[in-house]
C-alpha cells in the first residue's frame, strides 16, 4: 500500500482543487434504505443508457418474470433491459421527455407474484473475458448518472492500466444512495473489487470518498485491511469532485488529453454503486432490476433513500413518500446536474440517483444582470475552461472559437451558473456550445 500510495500522493502535490464548496443538504445520509412496494405499473424505455435503443424482446399480452429480458441490446454500445416484476405486457407505446426526445417503453402490470425467471443463475466467471461477457448480460450501467454500458468500459486494453479508481465521492448536494451503498452493502463493493483485480492483472483499487462521509471511509479502510491491494483515497468535499476527470486528475495527478479517455492514462473508473451491482451480479445471477434513489425537497413530507424498481413511475414514488404542498419543480437526479421533469408519469431508469421535489420559494429564477467580468466562473470551473467566453462564442456561432475554447470539454457540472453573481445562463449556453461544436465538427467530417 504504502509504496503505491506514496507514488499517488507525491503526483498530487501541487494539483489545484478547483470547484466550489456548496451546501451538503444530505439530511438522508444516515437513514437507513427503505423499500417500495410494487407499483400499480412499471414502464421500462427502451434507451436507458448511452449509445443504441435496444429492441424490445415481448409483445403485448406476453407474460413475463423477475429478471426476464425484454429488451435486447442489438448494437456494441448498448446494455440489455430485464424485467423487474412478475406479470403482464400491457403495452408497447412511445413515451416523451422534458427535453423533446421519444423512446419506445414497455409497460408491465405486475402481478404481485415476483416469480424470478428459472433461467436466472451465477454467471461462469473463471477469466477476465468471462466477467466481461457475463456483465454484458446484466443490465448494467453506469450508475452514477453516466449510464454507460459497463461491459463496454470493461472490454478495453489493459495494457498500461496500474489503477482501479471506485467513485465514491458522491458530490452533489442532496443525494445519499451511494454513501448508503457503502455503509450498508461494503460486502458486495469489496466482492466487486477483488473479483476485478484477480481477473484484469489490474494491481491497485482505490475507493474515493469525499472527507464528509467519515463512517464509510472507516468501515471501508476496515475491511479491506486484508488486501495491501485496495486502499482508501480521503478527498475533500468539494463539488464537482466526483465527475471522472477531476477525480482522477485530484488522486493521482493525471491529466487525459482532450479527446480521450482514461484508459489512455492508465486508470478505469467505475462508481461504488456500480461496482457493488457487478459483485452482487456476480454472486447471485440477478440483473439489474432496482435502484437505490434519494427522495428529498422541501416539498417532500418523509424524505429517504428508497429502492424503486426500475420503471416506477414519479408520481407513485412521490406518493409514497407524501407531498406538503403541489411541487412547482420536480427534478431527476441533483440540483446542479439534474433534469427537470414535465411530465409525473415518467419512469424512474436505470442511471437515475435522486427524485427532488421543490415548493416555490426554492425555485424563484433570479433575475439576471449584465456579466460584471469578476472571473468567478473561470476561477472555479473544474475544468479549467472560460464560462463567459464560450458563451459570448456560442451566441455568434463561431466554430474556431468555440473549438479553441475547448467548450467540448465542459463536464456540466453547473459550477459557473452557481458561482456567478450575475447569474448568468452560463451553464446552459455551454452547454448548447459543447453540442453544437460536436455537431459542427461531424458534419465536417462528413464532408471529407
């Protein structure tokens, strides 16, 4: 440990810590998980992750069981979907999002039975390439909000690669699902690592956990004591220390190039969550089929971190929990990187961490003044980028500058529209800046 260790730490000095110190608001942190019951309908989209749909695998009428695949990851980048109750296909219909998007959804009615699927078994693991193909038939993402195909971050060259990295950080405010993850399942996380170590020839893990969250770090550090291994990182609690290129960049120094992957310097990351799920997986043959969420807000009656399974609409979860007053905002995910939902008969998904439902006086739009060029958005993006500037670029459109500015790099974190006293949309227009430059930079690609 001490050898290892010692290399990360002397490569940290003199790495700035950017980012801003924001309120916590975990008031769930210390509540144990409680468990919803079945809901009246679970409605599974058919995209709950990054990269291709899959096809939808039942027709309507079909009867299905826990753990039953219905939806089939046809393409590379992609991750299978599986039935979380015993029951009934209902419907195969087009759901819509805030953001304008369309998905094709199953919706299940749940008989109440929860028969598990008989073909359901612990996967044959005996290599690294039998982990790999068995994660690619679990359902599993990125759960930190990412959602990207687990399997596929696994199927990579690990040539080069000296370190396993396991977000727990955990950095937006509200949210407590992964902390709970540590101190209530740290069995699985550790079956995780070590089950990922002994295959890949990977010869270190280090769990990052931000300094706010004491009682994982110690039961963690404890019971990997055994295993010079895996060891602890204490990071200080600042925002947004868990988006993946700040971590790495604040546990071991490392930089990844613009347009690469990190991979590229020698580390893999995975959340603690996602880690957990996979050893847990590994285990008991179960797919991906629930979710630990966050459920807080002011307008939120009984707070708590509450497993769902996956495609319980908004509305029934928010019953459960009770309401104080009609929510003006109902967000998915954090308050800096959440969405906001129009629609409460949307599902809860896969990748999704946190339900927040707010009353009026937290969510009154301040109003926006003229940029006083005070700096504070350059001086604490994580990323060392220029807020203003790219938004000033994108209102013209200009390509080159945008490009030069590097906006595609901008992890949306919300840490410029916080600190600015202006409040300024910076967050936004970097937002539309980093999608544009991308699309721009296709369509000439495509011209060659």
């Amino acid at each position: 440990m001490g050898r290892f260790l010692g290399g990360v730490l002397k490569r940290r000095r003199g790495v700035e810590l950017r980012g801003v110190s924001i309120p916590h608001n975990k008031a769930t942190a210390e509540q144990a998980t409680t468990y919803m019951p079945l809901p009246s309908q679970v409605i599974l989209p058919m995209h709950q992750h990054v990269g291709a749909a899959c096809t939808p695998q039942v027709k309507r009428r079909a009867h299905v069981d826990v753990g039953t695949l219905v939806g089939h990851a046809d393409a590379r980048m992609s991750a299978d979907i599986f039935s979380p109750v015993s029951g009934t296909v209902k419907e195969i219909r087009s759901i819509h999002y805030s953001n304008g998007r369309s998905d094709e959804a199953l919706v299940i009615v749940p008989d109440g039975e929860q028969t598990v699927d008989p073909a359901i078994a612990p996967p044959e693991v005996t290599d690294y390439a039998s982990l790999v193909e068995a994660v690619r038939h679990s359902g599993i993402v990125g759960l930190g909000g990412a959602g990207f195909p687990t399997w596929l971050k696994m199927d990579s060259d690990l040539t080069g690669i000296d370190c396993w990295l396991v977000n727990g950080a955990e950095c937006e405010p509200y949210l407590s699902g992964d902390y709970r993850e540590m101190v209530e399942r740290p069995e699985t996380i550790l079956h995780g690592i070590r089950t990922c170590l002994d295959l890949s020839g990977v010869p270190r893990s280090l769990i990052c956990i931000e300094d706010n969250k004491p009682k994982a770090i110690e039961l963690l550090r404890a019971m990997a004591a055994d295993d010079e291994r895996i060891d602890v990182f204490e990071l200080p609690a600042r925002y947004p220390q868990g988006a993946s290129r700040v971590i790495l960049r604040n546990v071991t120094g490392r930089s990844v190039p613009r347009g690469g992957h990190l991979t590229d310097v020698g580390a893999l990351l995975f959340n603690v969550t996602t880690m957990s799920e996979m050893g847990r997986f590994i285990q008991d043959g179960m797919p991906l089929t629930k979710r630990r969420i966050t459920v807080m807000g002011d307008a939120v009656e009984h707070p708590q971190n509450l497993e769902v399974y996956i495609g319980t609409p908004i509305a029934e979860i928010l019953q459960y929990c009770g309401l104080k007053e009609e929510p003006r905002k109902v967000v998915i995910g954090g308050p800096m990187m959440g969405v906001t939902q129009s629609e409460l008969d949307a599902p809860i998904v896969r990748q999704n961490s946190g339900l927040l439902a707010f009353a009026h006086e937290v969510v009154e739009r301040p109003q926006t003044t003229a940029c006083i060029r005070c700096s504070a958005c350059i001086d604490n993006c994580p990323m060392r980028l220029a807020p203003i500037d790219i938004q000033k670029a994108y209102m013209r459109r200009d390509v080159d500058d945008l490009d030069e500015l590097m906006a595609d790099l901008c992890v949306e974190c919300g840490t410029c529209s916080y600190v600015c006293p202006a409040k300024q949309p910076l967050a936004q227009s970097t937002k539309f800046a980093r999608s544009f430059l991308r699309a721009k930079k296709r369509e000439a690609q495509g011209r060659r």
